[in-house]
C-alpha cells in the first residue's frame, strides 16, 4: 500500500457536482490500493467572497477574526467532500487544519508551518479512512486559527506529505501541469513532462500559479511533487530532485526551461536621497516589519551626488507600502515618491543557464527588437527577470517563447 497526498483546488470544487466528481477520483484511487490523504481549498471564490464581506464590516478587518473567518471555506469543502465520500461507501473523514494537527506561528494572514502533530491522521489512515483535512489554515500554540496566505493550500499539501512521508504529492486543478509559458498568452506553450525543485521554485516564485512555499517545502524534504488535472487523465508534470529526471544531461543544460510572467507587481521609487544617504536599511525593516516583501532593488546616484532608490512589491501591496515610506520620508530625507502599477515582470528561467554566457543577451535583444523598453532587470543563477509595461507583456512572452524555441 502506498500512502498518496492529493489536494484539488477551489476551481475544481466550485459545485456539488464537482465535488461529486473529485469524490469519485478519489474513490478510484482508493480501489487501486492506495491511502489517501486529500487536502482541499474552498469551493470556487469563497476566500475572495468571505474577504469582502469583512471588508463591508471594516475598513482593515483585525487578522486575528479574519483568519477565524476565511477558514471556514475550507471547513465547507472538506465536510462536503467527506458527507460525498461516505455516500459512495468510502469512509472518509473531514479534519479542520487544527484537528489535522497543523501546527503555525502566529502571523495571521501569512502563518509558517511549525510542525505536523500527526496522531489523529496516522490513527484515522490505520483505521483504513481516507482523511480529507481542510487545506490554508492552522492553529497557533494558543489554539487561535492561523491561515496560511492566499492561494496556500498547496502547502498543507506538501506539508501532509512531508510529514507522513507519502510517496507522492499530487495537487490538481483546472490546468494540467506546468507549461513552458502561460497558454492564456502564448498558443504554443508546451506542458513540461517534468522539472527541478529550483527551476520550480523560479518559476513559481515570479509569477506560475503554485505558492512557492510549497516548492520549497518539497524541496527540503524531498517530496515528489505532480501538477494535474481534475477534469482529465493527461499525465501532468513532475517536480523532483534535477538528478531523478532521467533526462539527458546535455539537452537540459542548453535550454531555457520556461517563461514565468506577473502582473501582480508594482513600482516604488524614492527619489533625491542626501548624499552619503546610508538609511536604506530603515526603509526596509519598517517594509519587512509589516511582512512586506521586497523584490528588484536598485539604486542609482545622479549628478549632484544624490541618490534614488527603486524596488518592487506585490501590487496588492502597494498602498501599505507607501504608507510606510510616507512615514520614513522625512527621517530618511527623501525628496519625492513616485509610484506605478502599470508594470509586470517576466522571467526566463533554466537550470542550464549558469555559467552559460549569452542568454541575458538574447533576452534583451529580443524584447527590444518587439519596441519594448526594459525598466529594470535583476537576476539569480538559474533565472533573468525584466520590468516591463504591462501592457507589452504578452508581447514579451510570446517573443522569448520562440526566441528559446520552447515550443519545440
Ligand atoms: N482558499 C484559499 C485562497 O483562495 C487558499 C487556496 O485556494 O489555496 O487563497
Ligand atoms: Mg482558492
């Protein structure tokens, strides 16, 4: 018998027939032998759906109900997935985050795995049960509910995985797997048979639709990750160690291996800093305090010895970032903020392109043979990342898509 961990996400459980569905997957998989642990999202919208309805009881809603809030999503989910299970004769059980002994720190909103208590899950699985434990929440060391960050559920997955040593991961959704570029941009993008934890871990990092926590988790406790459909039988994409890839050696290390592109990406630049400014560190504890993160830096110093600086956020976390640089303004004695939104970031992305000269080269050449101009660039080992328009982005994509001759 083998242990499985799957998790559907909420665009395969936005109806009663889709949990029919998914119950009916499950099923399968069970009659083939296999235990199972299934984590869930909630159904559909419903985490955007409980947000606005904090938001038209308050202006910022205190984190520590909201988390008591939009976990019940995921209490939705998992029940109504087990009430379908018993009723096709599997016997299942629902656990809340809390129950399935998901244990966090207490950043509400954005809470850290601290450990798995597995006792319950390991009882209920010798007993032959399938778990199905609700996905994005906690609990704190003071029993308050903890959710874990938007799109995060990936990670309870991984996390069960990890912590009960399952052979597998697999996580479904609506797209059946990780392509070598968005497909809503690019008509050509090709799905990966499988990639690297650190190829994965760049691609989701700027911008493919996986929390980059639950990469990272995988990674460090070797977890084999498989991206799938709900809604078909395609064979998906395995993330793994580089070294159980089995793919030739020479052909990985030439290639770009995907484009990852964002819109969720906004522009912060405080400009006229005295010369010899050395508060650049005050900025960023005061970003980093309000669990703001920080991406592409640069500072420049113009003629009359002053300074600028200009760094990326999350566009989601624009506002609050200017507050905190409004506040610092004067301590750290800025002239002025500009701010932009209409920004997006793509990325090249490939294992082989360390220490391989030329693909900066390439990249540039071709966005700015499609007239795009490129703000700002900031790289890793394995990865090259562009500020662009927006608005170009599609543009972009498309370039570097056959420029790399992806989809090949
Ligand atoms: N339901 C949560 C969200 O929408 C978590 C998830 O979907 O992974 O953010
Ligand atoms: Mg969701």
């Amino acid at each position: 018998m083998s242990l499985i961990v799957q998790k559907y996400g909420g665009s395969s459980l936005k109806t009663p027939n889709d949990i029919q569905r998914v119950a009916n997957r499950i099923l399968k998989k069970k009659n083939e032998g296999n235990d199972l642990i299934v984590t869930v999202s909630a159904m559909g919208d419903t985490t955007d759906d409980l947000l606005d309805l904090a938001n038209q009881v308050a202006d910022r809603p205190n984190p520590r109900d909201l988390d008591v809030l939009l976990s019940t999503g995921e209490l939705v989910s998992c029940s109504l997935l087990a009430i379908a299970l018993n009723n096709l004769g599997v016997d299942a059980v629902s656990l809340s985050g809390f129950q399935a002994g998901v244990m966090t720190d207490d950043t509400h909103g954005r809470a850290r795995i601290t450990n798995v208590v597995s006792d319950r899950i390991e009882k209920e699985i010798s007993n032959g049960r399938v778990v199905v434990v609700a996905g994005f929440q906690g609990i704190t060391e003071n029993f308050d509910i903890t959710t874990l960050g938007r799109q995060s559920s990936d990670i309870t997955a991984v996390a069960m995985a990890a912590s009960l040593g399952a052979s597998f991961c697999e996580i479904y959704s609506d797209v059946d797997g990780i392509y070598t570029a968005d497909p809503r941009l690019v008509t050509t993008a090709v799905k990966l048979d499988n990639i690297g934890y650190d190829e994965m871990l760049e691609l989701a990092s700027y911008g493919a639709k996986m929390a980059p926590r639950s990469i990272e988790m995988g990674m460090n406790h070797q977890v084999r990750i498989v991206v799938a459909s709900t809604f078909n039988e395609n064979k998906g994409t395995l993330i793994t160690k580089e070294s159980e890839l089995g793919n030739n050696i020479g052909e990985i290390q030439n290639k770009v291996r995907g484009i990852a592109s964002d819109t969720n990406v906004a522009k912060v630049s405080v400009l006229g800093l005295e010369p010899g400014f050395t508060t650049s560190a005050e900025l960023f504890e005061k970003l980093a305090q309000a669990d703001i993160s920080v991406d592409v830096i640069v500072q420049n110093t113009g003629g009359a010895g002053k300074s600028d600086i200009t760094f990326t956020v999350k566009r989601t976390d624009l506002y609050k970032s200017l507050d905190i640089v409004n506040q610092v303004k004067e301590s750290i004695g800025a002239e002025k903020i500009l701010s932009s939104s209409n920004v997006a970031k793509v990325t090249i992305v490939g294992a082989g392109m360390q220490d391989a000269p030329g693909y900066a080269a390439k990249m540039f050449r071709a966005i700015s043979d499609q007239g795009i101009n490129i703000e700002t660039i900031t790289t890793s080992e394995i990865r090259i990342t562009c500020i662009i328009d927006e608005s170009r982005l599609k543009d972009a994509v498309k370039a570097l898509h056959s420029t790399f001759e992806l989809e090949k």
